[in-house]
C-alpha cells in the first residue's frame, strides 16, 4: 500500500479512536461500575485464570519472591490491570509496580480515579497509569512521566493487553508494538494478548463498522495474525486459540446463558469462539 494511503487511513483511524475513547459516554463502558456484567465475571473467571496460570507456569519463581513488575498496554480504564493487582494481593504475591498505559487522556484520567477506589492503599502507590501510545509504549512513558529508559527496558514480568491488539494491526504498527513489549519484558517474561476473535460470526460491532467504516479501518486480525509479530519479534508462542463466549457488555441473564452454553459451543465449534488468545515468552535463560 503506498505510504500516502497508508497515513491517510492511519489519520482516520486516529480520529474516529479519539471520538470513541474520549467522550463520557462510552469512557463509561470501560470503568469497573459501569461497563456491565460480562467483563466482570470474564476477570472472576476466564481472563483472570489466563493471567495467575500465565504467572504460575511461566515466571521463575524467584520473581515472585522480588515482587512481580507488570504493564497493561491499551489498559482502558484499567479494569484488567486493577483486578490482577487484587487477586495477586488475595493470593499473597508481592507487585512491585504495575504500569498502564492507553492512548486516551481521558481513560487514564479514569483508571486512576478507580484504583483509588477499588485497590488497597499499599497497592495504590505501586500502580501507575500513563498516557502512552501502543507502537512507542516506553518512549511515550519516559517523555510523559520523566521516567527513565533503564527504569522501564528489560524489567517487566508479565505485560498483557485486551481489545487493543487488532487496533495495532489496522494502524499498521503491530510490528512496533510488539518489538516495544520485547524492550519492556526481561529474558522469559510473557505477554498475553486477547481480542477479538476474527471468525466469531455475530459481534454486534461488526455490522455497525461494516456501514460506517472501510475494510481496513474496521479489519479483524486472523489467530495467525495476533501471533505473527510476536514471533518476528523473537518471541517463543507458549499458547494459540479462540475461547471464551461470553460478552463484555452482557448482562447477568446473558451471562449465566453464555456460562451454560459455554462447553457445547466449545466443543461443537472452539475456532468460532469469540475471542483470540496468544501468550508468548520473551526467549532467553528461565529460573525457577
């Protein structure tokens, strides 16, 4: 694609993330209170099992003993990395920091709004939200906090993002992201990365992109796809797979309809599941 085109849709993606993320609105539907039933049981449940398994398989334990370092990239309003930092707290795992970093001002005006709200005090002071871009996760931090390189590089554990990957890919930068979460994770640190699920068949937003928006600006990455920048980046793939049936705005009915309907679907059809998951390792020497 020439590279006129491709800064012309990149421009008009912006605009149209800038709309979505910032008005109050839909800032709503990302905050813990307000974003519905669905994501609440999904980080109970499915989300956070990934997150503590990801942590029990695959960080040394003597990270666990220092203190785990974490970065939520696309955080929203931080829902994901706030419930991880409680369940660790619950399960006696020390965080040494957490970072989340989104695009949106506004988003990260409102995560730390909810982690005064919703975290322990201790807790508090350890987690840290920034306004930083996907594509230039460290630059973007460094420049808005005045924190340095060598406090951020090759320090990190675990770094983790939701619904924000496929958004990478649609601005063609997928590739940057990737190689920045390798800068951040120390050798064996993981990332996990789940979106949407490309050949799930009813995702409401579907149809309304599919009126508004042109095929790249509303594109849906493949498994594969999710997968491919991590490994062009060095990285080991631990996990590939589709899961998960259940939507983050679904009410309670819906949730324990989905919940029930869950292994049949998953058995009948487990590549039509509605979202994707990769969990990748950063190669180099692993301790227990």
């Amino acid at each position: 694609m020439p590279k006129a085109a491709s800064a012309d849709i990149a421009s008009t993606l912006n605009r149209e993330f800038l709309d979505e993320y910032t008005a109050e609105e839909n800032v709503r539907r990302y905050c813990k209170e307000t974003a519905g039933n669905g994501i609440s049981y999904l980080l109970d449940h499915d989300y956070g099992k990934i997150y503590l398994d990801a942590i029990d398989n695959f960080i040394p334990a003597s990270r666990l003993r220092d203190g785990l370092r974490l970065w939520e990239f696309g955080c929203g309003a931080g829902m994901n990395l706030i419930h991880l930092v409680s369940l660790l707290r619950q399960r006696g795992i020390r965080v040494q920091s957490a970072y989340g970093t989104d695009f949106s001002d506004k988003l990260i005006e409102a995560a730390n709004r909810d982690a005064e709200k919703h975290l322990n005090p201790e807790d508090t002071e350890r987690v840290r939200f920034c306004v930083a871009r996907n594509q230039n996760l460290i630059g973007d931090v460094m420049k808005g906090s005045g924190t340095r390189r060598d406090a951020l590089a090759g320090s990190f554990d675990l770094v983790f993002g939701v619904n924000t990957m496929r958004y990478c890919h649609r601005l063609m930068n997928e590739n940057e992201c990737a190689a920045d979460i390798a800068d951040l994770l120390i050798s064996g640190g993981v990332c996990i990365v789940i979106d949407m699920n490309d050949r799930f068949p009813a995702f409401r937003s579907r149809l309304r992109d599919r009126l508004t928006m042109d095929a790249k600006a509303r594109y849906l990455p493949s498994l594969d796809e999710y997968a491919r920048p991590f490994s062009s980046a060095g990285f080991e793939i631990l996990e590939k797979k589709n899961f998960c049936w259940i939507p983050h705005s679904a009410s309670p009915r819906l949730t324990a309809v989905m919940t029930a309907l869950t292994p049949m679907l998953s058995a009948l059809a487990p590549d039509r599941a509605m979202r994707s998951l990769v969990i990748a390792r950063k190669k180099g020497p692993r301790r227990r």
